[in-house]
C-alpha cells in the first residue's frame, strides 16, 4: 500500500494494514479485483481512511479460492448466484451475511432492517464494476443508463444517478421507454426523467399483473380504466397518482407522434380522469417547534448546527445549501452581506442579502473547511469523503438529532422535520412581518406570485390584527373622523390592494400612485390627501414638540416662510392630536 498513488500521503496507515495480498488461485479473479478495488477508491465511492482492504481481500480470495478456484471470469456466472454461493460460504464458516441497522420511520419510532454485511456489499459492488466494464455497449442501449456518462447535469447532492430499465418487464414497452428517457433528457431534469421512468416502471407492474400478453397494439380505453382503478387502489397519494398519469399520458401520445411504439393514435387518458388535489395546507414549522429547536441548536454536531442555521436563516432549498461554494459571500460597498448561490430547479444564480451573524457563521465554516482540507476542496459543507453531503444523510442526521433531544409538536408527539419546511418557515415569518409579497418572490427566487403564496400562510392573528386596523378611526388633517361609507371603503380597499405604496411614517396617503407625482412635497400635515389613526398618536406629539422647536428657530432669524409653513403644520397637528384623543376616551 506504500507504493499505491491512492494511499500516497496517508501515515495514519498502521503497519500491519500495508500489505494487501489478492490470493485468488485464478489470475483473472485476482485482475478483476484489483480492478474493482482500485475503481472504487478511485472514484471516492469507498473511503481510503476507513477500509479494511486487507481482511476484505483476503475474505473474498479465500471463499473464491474454495468456490471457484478456475473460473476465468467473475461474469460466468449472474450476479444473484455469486452472492448465494457467498452467503453460504459465510454461514458455513459462522460468519454473519448481514447486520442488523436502526432507522427512523415516519413517526420518529425506532425501527430495524437488515442489510448486506459489508463483505457482501463490497463484493456485489466490485461485481457491478467488472459487469460494466465489459459492456462495451452503447448507453443508449444498455438496461442502466449512467447520466454522468451521458453529460446530464446532476445535483451532486443527491447520490441516484441511473436510469434502471430493468424493472420494465415487456418488451415493447422498455423501447418505447427508451426512446422516451433520450427525448426527455435533452429538455427535462434529471429528476424529471427519473420520475417519468418511475410513471412507466409501475405502469408496465399493472400490465405484468392484469394484462401479461398485452402488445402496444392492443392498449384501449378499457386498459386505461383498470389502470384508474388500480391507482386508486393502491394507496398512493392524491398527488402522486396525479403525476404518475400526466407522464404517461405524455409518454402515449409521444409514442403515435414519434412512433416509437404502434399504440392508438387517439387520446386515451382524459381530462376527467385526473384525481381532484386537495388544497395544499401550509407546511411551515409551528412556533413551539421552532422554539423547541433553536434552544437545542448549540447542542447540535457541526456541520449540522451550521447546515440547519443556514436553512432556518436564508431558506434555500436543502440541494442549494448542500452545494454551497466555499466562496459564497459578497460584501457591497457599505459593508452589508449577501449570499450567492445555484438554484438548480431554476437553473440561475441567486443572490440573497443577510445578517452579520449569517456572515459570521459561513466565515466561521469557511475557516473549518479551510483547515481540514486545504485549498482541495471547493465546496462549504464537504462530507467525510470530500464531496458533498447527500440529501437523505442530512435528512436523518436532521431527525436523529431532534430525537434524541425530545422535539415534540403540541399535541404531544415527537416532530418529524423535513428540510423544505424551513424555506415554508421564512416566508411564512416574512408575510407575517410585513414584507411585501413581492419582495418574498425575490428573496425566495420564484419566478411567479402563485409559487411564493403556495410557501407564505398568513396567521390568524395577522389577519385580526390587519381588520382591527381597517376598522379603527381614520382621521384627516382637520381632525375629522373620515368615515367608512361605501366610497371611501372602496377607496381604502384600493388603496391597499396597490400595497400601500404612498404609506407614510405617521400615517397614509390617499392619493393613489397612479395620480402622480405628490404636488405639496414634504408637507403631508397640510394636505388633504393626508390620512391618520390612534396607532400613530405619540409620533404626532413628537412631532409637535419637533414643530415648536423650529418655530423657535425661524422665529428668531426672521425666517418668515418657514415660520407660516410651520405654524399651519402645528395647527393641524393640535387639531389631529386632539381628535385622536377624544377618539381614545370614546373608546375607553
């Protein structure tokens, strides 16, 4: 191992770990381990820190040795045969083929499943290396296509990156789809395609099931109408069945334009046929969670302290936080900060401005990653292996963490979270607070209202809040009540649809945007557009206290003109005051 260019630079090596003998009686299995091995540590898929190369090579010779000692190649025989033969070998030699792990299910309960021990896991994993390594196929037509192979952009947050037509059981059908998955990758996402394959996959199920001699020429409007109710049947989610239909309504019609596959030439998936979806309701975090979680934040391991600060601070979505730039931050002129990231749904750069504290803490993990690994690493969250943190790791490290400090909702129950409810979260507070919604679409980097209002909910109290002020006395320049007839309700409705956009520190102006520019120019208290309350009674006092003072001014310089603005402006302003507090003592 001290020779090997993957292990140059590693002294935590042990001595005894340096030599890695591939024993194996036959030349060739000993080439294609050595090729698998090599495939995978080269590729970062296994970490060189934590292999056992030698024990696991040293295993896997000895059970070939005594298995097949003559084979010439590992692909003589099919995958699933191997790892019977293995499976054996280890039971007879009182080894473990699997192991027992625990996992978090959707209610927050400890589960266990049990997966491949890791001998048998590194073996099918070196099996799959030497399969495609001599499939000197096209990817076009293999059953797996690689999208890394094929140049598609992927998000390396999320570690699923084939195309598996293997689960298509007819024919026809994995052709077409085929056909289907090259099309859809030259405008779609990766995403996208692997959810349309998924569409089809379960398609070609109900016809494995209930039509198992079904050609394309075949398919009719009957078939279609088992397949509604074998959707309906199946439990999944109004939405889910939704998609699932709009794919492969897609997929049919596509398959009579481009032939792909001799199906009829006439719609057989209806408008009607699509399931209702249910309002969607908000998905942001309740208040009491949300306090629960950051007086436990300091408690959290880092990266995931950080991680779930960034979330709850900047609300991007998990892909974008994960692949965040090491040199993400942005300084204006005036000092103020601002994130820059890639929106891989939008595919478009995104810049978001954000607090000192924001700043503090990237700076803070900039500094980490600088000093783990140096100028090798070019991304804020690296994970063990250098690369990004995968989607479903963050995910249960998330609600591991929140567990294991007793997280509960107020009903009792301990909290299960889910990353996008931070970005649900944000908008949620940020409506609530104030900002326009407008603003909110930029921030969150929507591309129209009708997604930012599917993320913002407006709270009960706000909205009582937002009537208690609509119902309260308004008052003009004069101190008149302007009272709410059907005109003047009208006006005020109008005036707020338009967002208020003549709102003034001590009141509101009635003249709409539209009308132009204001012609009084700085002097709201002596106009007649010019609208008040009772919310703003101690800003008019100080006002009137600021007004004297510079009546005392001009007063003595002779400052004639402002001495006659200034007085008009205290005159309304007694009068305004004085109206508001009659008001006040009515409603007391």
């Amino acid at each position: 191992m001290a020779t090997c260019p993957l292990f140059a630079g590693k002294p935590e090596f042990l001595a005894d770990n340096r030599i890695i003998e591939f024993s194996c009686k036959s030349p060739f299995l000993n080439i294609e381990l050595k090729y698998g091995c090599w495939y995978k540590l080269e590729r970062g898929d296994w970490n060189i820190q934590t292999w056992s190369g030698p024990a696991l090579v040293a295993s896997l010779s000895d059970w070939l040795n005594s298995t097949a000692p003559k084979a010439t190649s590992l692909m003589i025989y099919n995958l699933d045969k191997w790892l019977f033969s293995l499976r054996t070998y280890l039971v007879s030699m009182g080894r473990a083929y699997s192991h027992q792990s625990a996992y978090l299910d959707s209610s927050q309960k400890t589960r266990f499943s049990h997966s491949n021990s890791q001998l048998v896991s590194a073996f099918r994993q070196i099996y799959l290396v030497i399969q495609e390594a001599y499939d000197d196929r096209p990817e076009y037509e293999r059953e797996i296509w690689d999208l890394r192979r094929l140049g598609v952009t992927l998000n390396p947050a999320i570690s699923n990156y084939k195309l598996n037509f293997t689960k298509i059981s007819q024919p026809w059908l994995v052709q077409a789809a085929k056909h289907f998955m090259r099309y859809s990758l030259a405008s779609c996402t990766a995403g996208t395609c692997k959810s349309r394959l998924i569409a089809l996959t379960i398609f070609s199920s109900f016809l494995k099931e209930q039509y198992p001699l079904l050609e394309s020429v075949d398919l009719n409007r009957s078939v279609i109408e088992a397949y509604l109710s074998y959707l309906n049947k199946s439990g999944m989610m109004a939405s889910t069945w939704f998609h699932h239909l709009v794919h492969l309504r897609i997929f049919l019609e596509l398959c009579s334009r481009e032939d792909w596959a001799k199906v009829p030439g006439k719609r057989l998936i209806y408008n009607e046929d699509f399931p209702h979806l249910p309002k969607l309701q908000p998905r942001f975090i309740p208040a009491d969670v949300m306090e629960q979680l950051n007086c436990h934040l300091n408690t959290f391991p880092e990266p995931l302290r950080q991680m779930v600060f960034m979330l709850r601070e900047c609300g991007m979505r998990l892909s974008e936080m994960l692949t965040l730039s090491l040199d993400c931050l942005l300084q204006d002129a005036s000092g103020d900060w601002f994130l820059c990231y890639y929106q891989h749904k939008m595919k478009k750069e995104h810049t978001i401005p954000f607090s000192q504290e924001v700043a503090a803490v990237i700076q803070q993990q900039q500094a980490t990653v600088k000093s783990k690994w140096g100028n090798t690493i070019a991304i804020l969250f690296p994970g063990p292996k250098g690369q990004p943190f995968k989607q479903r790791g963050f995910f249960n490290a998330l609600n591991r963490a929140c567990c294991a400090r007793d997280i509960r909702d107020s009903s009792g129950r301990l909290y299960r979270f889910h990353a996008h409810q931070f970005r649900h979260t944000l908008a949620t507070q940020m409506i609530n607070n104030g900002v326009p919604q407008h603003i909110v679409q930029r921030f969150l980097g929507h591309e129209s209202p009708e997604m930012t209002m599917r993320y913002a909910h407006i709270h009960d109290q706000t909205l009582k809040e937002a009537y208690i002020r609509f119902r309260s006395q308004v008052i003009d320049i004069t101190g008149q009540v302007v009272t709410a007839t059907q005109v003047n309700s009208g006006e005020m409705q109008w005036f707020k649809k338009n967002i208020l956009a003549q709102t003034l520190p001590n009141g509101d102006c009635a003249l709409p945007v539209v009308a132009g520019p204001c012609p009084h120019a700085n002097a709201c208290l002596t106009c007649t557009h010019f609208r008040t309350d009772a919310s703003f009674l101690e800003r008019h006092k100080v006002q009137r206290r600021e007004t004297e003072c510079l009546l005392l001014i001009a007063r003595n310089n002779n400052w004639q003109r402002q001495v006659e603005m200034n007085e008009r402006v205290k005159e309304n302003l007694e009068r305004i005051i004085e109206a508001l507090e009659k008001e006040e003592k009515k409603d007391a």
